[in-house]
C-alpha cells in the first residue's frame, strides 16, 4: 500500500507500473524511489465519453465509400472502452554519419555524408498494447496540464509501465533503426552508419482512445477511435463483399 507524497491519498498501482498518477491530486510518483516525478505531465482531455461514443461509431460505420452499404445497420457493438493511455515525446536531433556503395547504376560508387532531421518522436508508455503509437497524431491543439478533473466517468487511466530513462531508451533505438531505413532507399550497401542524439526535450503526456469491438456478418472487428476528435486511429474494415481490409485507416 503506497501513499501520494503530495496528498496522502492511497494510490492505485499495478504490476508493472513505472510511474503512478494520484487519482485525487494528479501528482505522479516515480516507484523505483517512492517519490514525487517532476517531469512535466500534459493531458489530452476526452471529449467524447459515455454519452456520445455510440452516435460517433454510428457516424464512423456510415463514413467512407469502402465500408460495406448495410455496415450502419448490421454491425452489433460487442464491447467499447475508454482508455487513457501513458505517452512519451521524446523531442531529440538524430544525426547519422553514414558511409557505403551505390551499384544501382552499374558502377559501384562510394558515397559518405550525414543524415540529420529533428523529431518528437512517440513512446507509448505500455508495454502491450493495440494502440499504433507512430500513426497517431496528437491533437496537439487540446492539449493542457495534466488535471484529474479533465477525466470522465468509466474512464480506465492507465499508468505507465516505463520511466523517462527507458523511454528515450526506445526512442533512440526506434529513430536510429528509422534512419538505417532511409538510407536503405538510398545506398545499395550501406558500410558504416553511426548515430549521434541531442535529446532537447521528453513530455510526459496522457491521451483517450476508445477501444472498440464489433461484429459484422459473424465476423470480430477492431476499431480505435481517437477519443478527444472521434477520427480512426486504426480500424479493421469489412469489404464489400468477402475480405477484410485489416488496419486500412492508421494500421
């Protein structure tokens, strides 16, 4: 049993919680040392709750000229929940000395330089989870600091699994395996590719998704739903006809 440092109030930790949010005052608290985490903590505030998810599945199933016709009046909602997800951004300039050959053309011809772009790369703070971290696009425009008071009922706030450490950690490696991908485009052999990162900033941030099932022609279907714009974040899509097209819309 653990006490929020700030508040005494009992905090709600799970096996492999990293970093706890206080349900009554919003204090995060780092596990490993039992003590208050200062990195600053943001939250999207869900904007479509109980009340307003089904009309926005309905809308959803109705939208886009590659959903099935009946799709609105024959699928059947199996279970729907709103999740608040932990997320890192880890804002970094990555800069790649790289070497190799181009033989594309015939004559192999060496060819050195420097890859460097700047990024707010995404951390999903659990380890196991459906949600597409790299195709989601904050709404950046809603975000503000983290309040519990921005929550709604029958939310499931999850706590993060990871600390800051850990999470730039998987960001360098994630930006460092991006930038080999780049240059793969570019060199037939790539010889020698070394990664330098200048970590500016990380944010520790929250984010609603609706997680939702459905059946359609007997057949499970995944929908996630972004849960502050109602837009797909991923989406499985019965054809018309026979066929899934399996994460069509952020898959």
């Amino acid at each position: 049993k653990l006490s929020c440092p700030d508040c005494g109030g009992p905090l709600k930790v799970q096996a492999g919680d990293a970093i706890v949010t206080c349900g009554y005052c919003g204090s995060d608290v780092k596990l490993a040392v039992g003590s208050k985490y200062f990195l600053k903590h943001s939250i999207i505030p869900p904007k479509i709750g109980m009340d307003s998810i089904d009309a926005v599945i309905k809308a959803w199933m109705g939208s886009g000229f590659l959903k099935p016709d009946d799709l609105p009046r024959k699928h059947k909602v199996v279970s729907k929940e709103l999740q608040i997800l932990p997320l890192f951004i880890v804002n970094a300039l990555a800069k790649t000395r790289y070497s190799g050959l181009l033989t594309r053309t015939g004559n192999p011809a060496p060819k050195t330089g420097i890859l460097e772009k700047e990024y707010y790369w995404k951390v999903l703070g659990r380890r196991a989870s459906a949600f597409p971290t790299r195709a989601y696009e904050v709404p950046l425009a809603a975000k503000v600091d983290f309040d519990v008071s921005k929550l709604v009922p029958g939310v499931n706030f999850l706590n993060s699994e990871m600390n800051e450490e850990e999470a730039i950690s998987i960001a360098k490696q994630e930006m460092e395996a991006h930038h080999r991908f780049l240059l793969e485009k570019e060199l037939d052999i790539i010889e020698t590719c070394n990664t330098e990162f200048d970590i500016k900033n990380t944010e520790f941030l929250h984010v609603p998704a609706w997680f939702v099932t459905y059946q359609y022609n007997g057949k499970m279907y995944s929908l996630i739903l972004d849960g502050a714009t109602g837009q797909d974040v991923k989406a499985d899509i019965p054809q018309k006809g026979k066929g899934l097209l399996g994460g069509l819309f952020g898959g």
